[in-house]
C-alpha cells in the first residue's frame, strides 16, 4: 500500500524514539487517566478541571501533565492565570497507525 508521497506504509511507519517515549508517558495509571479524561473531553480542559473530575493533588498533575505534554501527547495554553490542555491529536492518530500497522 502506498501513500501520497509514494512510500509504503510499512516504510512510513517505522517505530522512532518519540513513539517510545509516548508510550512510556502512558505506562502510568495517572498518566492514562488523564489522557482518557483529556480525549472524552473533546477539547481543551482547564488543569483545576482535571484536578478535580480525577482527584490528583496539583503538584502531582503538574508532574504528569508535563510529561506527557514533553512525550508530545498534549498541548497547554495559558489564558490568564489558567492553562488549558488538550489531546494532540495527530500524534495519537500516529501512534494508532503505527500499533495497528505491525498487528
């Protein structure tokens, strides 16, 4: 199967060091849950949302929201004194690819 820039789909989606890291970022219960809570969302959340609909302690979302938005699997924008985040979406659609590919 070939895609638009006339590679396979196999070739394009080889496994890379910010795949590994994505899924390392996800490893963690926390992490997962608020990754789901960011997706069922449908949109940028406020981290006092998150905070409260997942019962983590500030200090410690902080910490996870940071990871993952390092592993590239979130954004943060800063409104006021609120920061808001939300799924990246093309990353988990490539990491969808990626894992469904080689299955």
């Amino acid at each position: 199967m070939k895609t638009k820039r006339g590679r396979s789909t196999r070739q394009s989606l080889e496994a890379g060091s910010e795949h590994a890291e994505a899924l390392r970022a996800l490893s963690h219960l926390s992490r997962l849950q608020i990754f789901f809570h960011l997706v069922r969302s449908g949109g940028e959340v406020p981290a006092g949302e998150i905070q409260e609909a997942l019962g983590i302690a500030g200090p410690t979302l902080s910490h996870h929201l940071e990871l993952l938005r390092r592993a590239g699997l979130i954004t943060r924008r800063r409104e006021g004194r609120f920061i808001h985040y939300a799924v990246r979406r093309e990353t988990v659609n490539e990491l969808v690819r990626l894992l469904t590919a080689c299955c």
